[in-house]
C-alpha cells in the first residue's frame, strides 16, 4: 500500500505497482481526480509498505513521488488490472505516479531488519543506485 | 504495517497490532530504542495499512501516535508474538506506542472505497466516536 502525506496527514492506498529496475523507478496508474498534483508536489516523499503476511516478508520502500502524463508510457504499463478503472490506455483521466526511491527496508519476520538499502545519491543524481546484495522477494 | 513521519521522509515497519475498541485506540509493543520519542511528538501522524491481498481486503488507519511507559497496560498487551523480542513483560525497555484513530478508510478491492468513518471529533476530545455501520476486516 502506498501512504501520502497531505499536510500533516498520512493515508495509505492499496494500488498495482509496477516497478521498473532500470529506470530505478516504481510506477503506478492513477486518475488524474483521485491525486491532486499540487498536494503531491508539495509533500512528494511517499512510502510503499508491501507485505507478503504468510511468508512474513515486509518491504518498506521510501522515496518521492511526481505526477506524469506520459501517453506513451501509459500504454506500456497498460495491464489488466487497469481494465478494472479504465477501459482503455487512451483514456485522458489517466495519469502515471513515479516513485523515484532513495531507500528501502526487508523483514523477513516482524521486527528483524534483513537488509536496509540507501540511494539518495542515485536519487539526487538520478544516476543508477548501486543496490549491492539485495534479496528478492515475491509479493 | 505502520508508516511514521520523520522530518518529510516516510517509513513503514510491519508490527503486531493491539486494537483496543472501547478506547478508540490501536496499540503496538516497542523497544524504547527503537523510536524516538522527541521524533514522534514532533511528528505523531501516522497510518497503519493492513492488507489481506488474498482477500483483496484493504485497511488504512490515519491517527496520531504517543509514546507510553504505562507497566500495567505492558503486562496487559503481552502476547505471543512479543516473545521474539522480550524475555518477558517486565523488560524496561519495552514501550507501548499508543495511536490514536481519527480516520479510516476500507476497500474489498484495489481502488473501490468501501467506507470511510471519520473521528476527528472523538480525536479531538477523547470521547468514542459515532462509528456507524462498519465493517469487520480479518487480517
């Protein structure tokens, strides 16, 4: 679930994620009417909380967050999911939310920290993280 | 998993969950180490996301968080699970986060709001709030 900050106000939403290794980006569709993109761009820091609860995996991913509306790379991310929303990628409403990440954490029980990832530099430079040994993890 | 607020940076962490109903509020277990606690009275909004992905179930819970020494409630909330962390109740440093709920949002699949309940009021001056109709989750 992604949790945004509105003010002092923190909400979490549970949305399809479609992380893009190379690009050191996460993306997510979104309709333009449920984010408002001055909210986001003035508190852009943004926390993915994944949780696969019967293997007791836990991800927490920081970073920030932009509104896009990249057509092209809509369509690309286009997936079935989606038709839930909208019927098709053209529809205008649709906008793309990049996560752009600067760490990260791994459980792999409750409370017992198996890795912690730092990229702001990559973040800052927009150069690739170096993410050393990661573990892989399916949600 | 519950995400805090330090500085503009969000993180989650997955803990076990206390839901207290008759005292609007949700309590978890930590290691006075492992929260700071000037950290969370200058930032004490947090959420709390549950999912059951199984069941395409989804919880976010938007409140404030106070720490508290309180040895009592401690030896009260003691559970099974905090056995991984403590010998037993009486571990000095064993802290209760208390969060108090204002608002709460529930969905039976990704992007469909099923309730909203708001209880900024009962926030404000601690009495329970009017909960409505509400639906019950298993996480």
């Amino acid at each position: 679930m992604l949790t945004t900050r509105s003010g002092d106000d923190l909400r979490a939403r549970p949305m399809s994620v479609y992380a893009a290794q190379f690009e050191n980006a996460i993306y997510f569709l979104t309709d333009a009417s449920s984010h408002k993109d001055d909210e986001i761009a003035r508190w852009p820091n943004v926390c993915l909380a994944l949780a696969d609860t019967k293997g007791q995996k836990y991800v927490s991913v920081s970073g920030t967050d932009e509104v896009q509306n990249d057509r092209e790379k809509i369509s690309e991310l286009w997936a079935t999911p989606a038709k839930a929303w909208w019927d098709n990628p053209d529809d205008p409403s649709i906008r793309i939310l990049k996560m752009t990440p600067f760490s990260a954490e791994y459980w792999d029980s409750l409370g017992t920290i198996i890795s912690y990832i730092k990229m702001a530099a990559a973040a800052v430079s927009n150069s690739k993280p170096d993410m050393g040994d990661s573990a892989e993890v399916t949600l």
